[in-house]
C-alpha cells in the first residue's frame, strides 16, 4: 500500500533554481524506498517538501500534491507541528543536545507535556531499542550524549526521532562519515524498523542504495528518471542514464 502519494511536484527556489520537475511518485508503507543520485538532483529538497521543511527555505513557487494517507500536506491549512510529528526526519550530521543521553530523548517528550516517569524510561528504552542503540548505552543513559562515538550519535539521533512515534521517517545520507560497522548497525536497524515505519532513504553511496532498498528512485537534476523495485533496478535499469549513473560513467 502506498503511504505516500506525490504528484507532479515541481519546486523552485528564489534564485531561480528549478529544484524539481513534475516528480511524481508512490512511497510505499513498510519498506524502505531510496532517492539517489548525483549532487544537485533534488533529493534533500524532496525529502524536505515530505515535512515541510522547506517553508523555512527561500522558495518561490511550487506546485503539484504530496498526499499522505490521502491528506495533501502542502494545504497551507495542514497543521505543520503535527505533519512533523508524524514524518520525522535524521540529517547527515547527528546533532546530539549538550544533555545525558536519557535526557536527548525525552525532551521531546516533556516539552510535549508527558511527566510521567514510568512512560519517560518506557520511551527511552523503545526508541534505544529499535535503534540498536540500547545494549551500548543501558548502563550509562545518564552520561552526557556527546561522549558517545559519532555512530553511536547517528544512533541516538535516530533514538530520538522515534520517541514520538511517528509513521514516516526521512534520512538524509544518516551514515555518511560512519566507519563501516555503524553504517551496517543503521542499515540494519533500519531493516528492523520498516516493519512498523515508512522510510525514505538518502543513502551515501551506490552500494547502500543497492544493499538497502526495497523500492529506488533516481533523480537526476530535478527528474525523477527512473523508479523501481530495488533488485531490479540495480541489476537491470530499463534507462540508460540510470545504468551509466550505476556503473560509474558519470556523476
Ligand atoms: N535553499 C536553497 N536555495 C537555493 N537553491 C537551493 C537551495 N537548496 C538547494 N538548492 C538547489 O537545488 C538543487 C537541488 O539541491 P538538493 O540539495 O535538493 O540536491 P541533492 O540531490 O540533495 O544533492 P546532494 O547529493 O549534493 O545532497 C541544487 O541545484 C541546489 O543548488
Ligand atoms: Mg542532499
């Protein structure tokens, strides 16, 4: 079933950078579908538009739909702290708060206006949990989160994403700078994860893509040129620039 609905969506910054054209495109529930390809194509932006995270950005004019679970969240009536409460997002770069590591996750939470202990550890042990975070971090949730290695921070990051239970989660390049072991503990709990999430991957590198999806797009300067299964789209792309893009004659 399609979570994600995205019809002829096309997005233009203020300098006059035509960021998306006419992208239209299913998502759907309970896999992990991946955007990829060269720098510039549009995927950060994509992803973005998914939680309006580009109302903060100088845009100019966008139009066609994104329509998750059949509501068309560009609407400016869509009430956006909800939107980004169901559609959470990990970036590149974890930013972890100067706090403990227990206190990174359930302040979300408490600024939601949840006090009670029990449904607090409850919480910080789900999210750690399906993270693959908790048996490193179980005996030390009160030490500062920025002591932990930057994998264990991607982690945590991800963490916290989850503490508020969203549906949908974005990941924009979650592993890059991660040496390979934290990068294959991300893939793999992202595998554990869509069972019960949608995810949508911007992954680092051709062969995450190809290690990680069940459904691929590929964008190449603002186009969506080709979507997916992701099997066959690695072994066989019906386009040739997505071949040439795969097998490293551009980009
Ligand atoms: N805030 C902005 N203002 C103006 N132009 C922007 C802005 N953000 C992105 N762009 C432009 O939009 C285009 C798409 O950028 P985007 O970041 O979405 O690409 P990307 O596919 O994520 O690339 P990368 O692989 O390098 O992360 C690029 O030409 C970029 O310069
Ligand atoms: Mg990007």
């Amino acid at each position: 079933m399609n979570k994600i609905v995205i019809e002829d969506l096309s997005l233009q910054y203020s300098d006059g950078t035509e960021s998306l054209r006419g992208v239209s495109l299913g998502i759907r529930q309970n896999a992990v579908t991946v955007l990829f390809g060269p720098a510039g194509g549009g995927k950060s932006t994509l992803l973005r538009c998914l939680n309006r995270l580009n109302d903060l950005t100088e845009v100019k004019a966008s139009s066609g739909k994104i329509l998750i679970d059949g509501e068309n969240i560009l609407d400016p009536k869509v009430d956006v702290i909800a939107l980004r409460r169901k559609v959470g997002m990990v970036f590149a770069r974890p930013v972890v708060l100067p706090l403990s590591i227990r206190e990174n996750l359930t302040y979300g939470l408490e600024l939601a206006g949840e006090r009670r202990r029990v449904k607090l550890d409850e919480a910080v042990e789900r999210s750690l949990r399906l993270a693959a975070l908790y048996e490193e971090v179980k005996d030390r949730l009160d030490d500062p989160a920025i002591a932990l290695s930057g994998g264990q921070q991607q982690r945590l990051c991800l963490a916290r994403s989850l503490v508020l239970q969203p549906e949908v989660i974005l990941l924009d390049e979650p592993t890059s700078g991660l040496d390979p072991i934290s990068t294959g503990k991300v893939e793999s709990a992202l595998q554990e994860l869509k069972q019960d999430y949608t995810i949508i991957l911007v992954p680092h590198s051709i062969q995450q893509a190809a290690r990680t999806a069940d459904f691929a797009a590929f964008f190449l300067q603002g186009e969506l040129i080709e979507f997916g299964e992701g099997k066959s789209l690695f072994t066989t792309p019906k386009e040739k620039r997505t071949e040439d893009y795969i097998t490293g004659r551009f980009g």
